[in-house]
C-alpha cells in the first residue's frame, strides 16, 4: 500500500491530454502525456469539431495509467 500523499492534475486540451503527479510530501513529481488527437470539422460550422468522446475518456485513462506505473513504491 502507498503511504503518501499524492495529487494527480489532469489537463484536457485542444490537441491533447496530459497528467501530473505530485508527491505532496516530498515535492516529486512525475508527467505524463500522450499522443496528440485530431478530430474531424463538424458540418455546417465554421470552428466546431465532431468530438469522440470514447476516444477523449481513453486517451485519459492511458495516461494516468502511464503516470502512476511511474511511481516508485
């Protein structure tokens, strides 16, 4: 079991998802970030994008997976 206090920040961008966390104790931290996504112009819209959220939640969940296989127990 992980006895430290952690902080795990999750940033959703517009080309991408990135992770880091923070060991509170000790200042530690660790990054993590994936490949970029591109998502298709929507029809009929001037700056709208047609948005795969499957594919959004997936990419989130690889990359706090890689960021916490980074901690040293």
């Amino acid at each position: 079991m992980i006895n430290k206090q952690w902080i795990l920040g999750i940033d959703i961008g517009g080309s991408g998802v990135r992770c880091l966390l923070v060991n509170t104790a000790s200042g530690d931290t660790f990054n993590s970030a994936c490949s970029g996504w591109e998502f298709p112009e929507a029809p009929g819209t001037i700056a709208g994008f047609d948005i795969d959220l499957d594919s959004i939640w997936r990419h989130i969940g690889e990359t706090t997976q890689n960021v916490l296989s980074l901690i040293k127990s």
